[in-house]
C-alpha cells in the first residue's frame, strides 16, 4: 500500500508549486506470533486457513499450525446419539490420527505462496510409544517437502488424556521417544512436547514427579531444540510453590540451553498472571531470560477474532510488566529466530533427500 506526502519547490521569488508525491507507507509490525495454533479439533474438524488469516488480521504476523494428533472415539455404547467433540465430553478411548498431517498440508498449499509463508505446519500425527514413528516423520517430509518446520505438539504425560489414549500409555522412559527427537534433531525439526511436570494430585513438597525424568530426556538430545508447551503446566496440574526456582535451575543449566519454554494456553496464562505474587516472580523470571520463552494461543479452529487474539492477550499483565525489548523477544523475535532457523535447515535436509 502506498501512502502520500507533500513535497513543494520554489520557482521564482514568490510562487510555490505543491505536488502530491507517492511514498512506501510505513509496514505494519504485528503485535505477536503465535507459536501455538491447532487448526483441526479432537474430531478433527478444520479451520479454513483464508478464514484465519482474517482472524490473524495485522495483530499477528505468523502462526505454528500443529493438527491435534488424537481422534476422539465417538462409541455409540458410551454416548448414544450424543456425539462428542471434545475429549471431556466423552469416556470412550482416545487414538492416534495420522492422516491429519496430510490434511494440514494439503490445507496450506492451497494457498498463496505470500499466505503460506505466513505459516509454520509441525508434524503431529504419530504415535510417541511406536518405535517406528521417525518414519511417520520421514514419509510426511517426503510427501510434502518445503512443508513443514517441526513435530509437536505431542503429549507424553497429558492430564485426562494420557489414561484414555489406546495403546500403551506414553512414557518419557520409552526408547520410542529418544528415537523422534533423534531424528527431529538430525533434520532440524523443533519439537514441541506436551509434557505435565506432575500429576493431578501431587505429593505435597515433594520434587514434581515429572520434572527430572523430562529433564534427562532434554539433556541427551542436545542437537534438538525442544519447546516444553506451557512451561509444563495444564488444567489441574498448576504451579506449586517454588515452581519458578525450578525452572530458573533448568534455565541456568548450560547442558538444556536447546530448551525453551512455550507460554501458551489462557488457562495457564490465568494461573500465572492472577495472582500478584506468582505474576511478579514469572515477570523476573523471564526478564532474566528472555530468550527462552515464545508466546502461543493454544486455541483451537478459532472461528471468532476476540475469542482468538483474546488467548493471546491473555498474557498480557505478564508482558506489559516485561521490559520492551524481552516483551519483543517472547511476542515476536524468538519465534523468527527459532523457526526461521527451523525452515533453513529442514529444507537443507530435505534437498539432501533428493
């Protein structure tokens, strides 16, 4: 879009002449990108991509588009007629859909070369306990080269979630696991991981039980940059007292610098910035480190604009509270660094295929 400015020249001693000039406007920089957007549901209905971009508008720049890899089961003996569409909703097992890749793929080369590149589709639609999930991933890339910059998001230990799931239930002791981010590390994908850092009802004082095992996982796969979603948090798993000292210590730790954390989610977004005292210890905590934290909706098919860039806006009183240039860093400048850098090399890798 061009805007207008007046430029004027004397000629003669008296008469001046006023041109109309055409000038480049000024180039809308978005508010956030979102590091966290599922476009499919738990019965995997999509969001319209032209559509989103409208709900995008200028307020945010890119989006992670990650499809939920799970299909709620709609089991006729559990429900009747009642058909679920949301994995609370419903008693009956949970699996493993794996045609939702192609159908994140197919829904973003529908579109313009300038509305692709506005996106950043993430491969979910393996199962964590199959040893054989790596060649999921590989055959994906395969299919759909220049596609895809990561894996994830993919829960390991998921409130509610992992107990429904068909199959074994997903651990972080699973050599499954170690071979995904192997190989998401030698192709550069990012790896995003739902993983609760403890359980519904944790022991009171104790370590949360989840906290040191995933952290063993991080430290043997240092050529994966991994984004832990919600700063291991969720619904009923909240942060107890001293919780920002532990990730202070994992933040510290030289051996996890390819960890970040994902602040996404307006559930979590409601159990870190109400409270005072949590919203000051979370605004020192990323002051102290804002290189290491990327912002996200978590929403899933948004179909209106508040309710949206509402998740997003969630985590204000957090990033008002930040100094300007680490609010910068979690809204917008580690997502560019981070995918950006997940872009270049899966494509090298991709080219190395052919």
């Amino acid at each position: 879009m061009l805007g207008f400015e007046w430029r004027c020249w004397g000629i003669g001693p008296l008469l001046l002449v006023f041109l109309v000039v055409a000038a480049p406007a000024a180039t809308q920089v978005p508010a956030f990108h979102d590091g966290h957007y599922h476009p499919t549901d738990y019965i995997q209905q999509e969001t319209e991509l032209s559509a989103f971009l409208e709900l995008m508008g200028d307020r945010v720049g890119r989006a992670a588009l990650m499809g939920i890899p799970l299909q709620q089961k709609w089991d006729w003996f559990e429900s009747g007629d009642r058909a679920p569409d949301y994995y609370l909703r419903s008693d009956a097992a949970l699996y493993y859909y794996p045609f939702v890749d192609a159908m994140v793929a197919e829904a973003v080369l529908a579109l313009s070369p300038e509305q692709q590149d506005r996106f950043d589709p993430m491969i979910t639609g393996f199962n964590p306990t199959d040893m054989y999930a790596t060649d999921h991933i590989r055959r994906v890339l395969r299919l759909y080269p220049g596609v895809f910059s990561g894996i994830g998001e993919f829960s390991i230990h998921k409130e509610v979630v992992s107990p429904k799931t068909v199959g074994h239930v997903a651990s972080l002791r699973n050599p499954a696991l170690d071979r995904i981010l192997e190989f998401a590390g030698e192709v550069g994908l990012l790896a995003l991981v739902h993983n609760d850092v403890d359980v519904i009802l944790p022991h009171e004082g104790a370590r949360p039980t989840h906290f040191d095992p995933f952290i063993e996982v991080v430290r043997r796969h240092p050529g994966t940059t991994i984004l832990w979603a919600h700063a291991g948090l969720g619904r009923f798993v909240e942060p107890t007292p001293g919780y920002v000292e532990l990730l202070e210590e994992l933040l510290r730790d030289e051996g996890l610098s390819h960890l970040y954390l994902d602040l996404s989610w307006d559930v979590v977004a409601e159990q870190i910035v109400a409270p005072p005292e949590t919203l000051a210890a979370w605004i020192s905590l990323v002051d102290r480190w804002p290189d290491r934290f990327i912002l996200g909706s978590d929403s899933v098919v948004a179909t209106g604009a508040d309710a949206y860039l509402g998740a997003l806006e969630a985590w204000r009183p957090l990033l008002d509270g930040l100094d300007p240039d680490s609010s910068e860093k979690v809204r917008l400048g580690n997502y560019e660094l981070l995918f950006d850098s997940a872009r270049e090399r899966v494509r090298a890798w991709e080219a190395a295929q052919r």
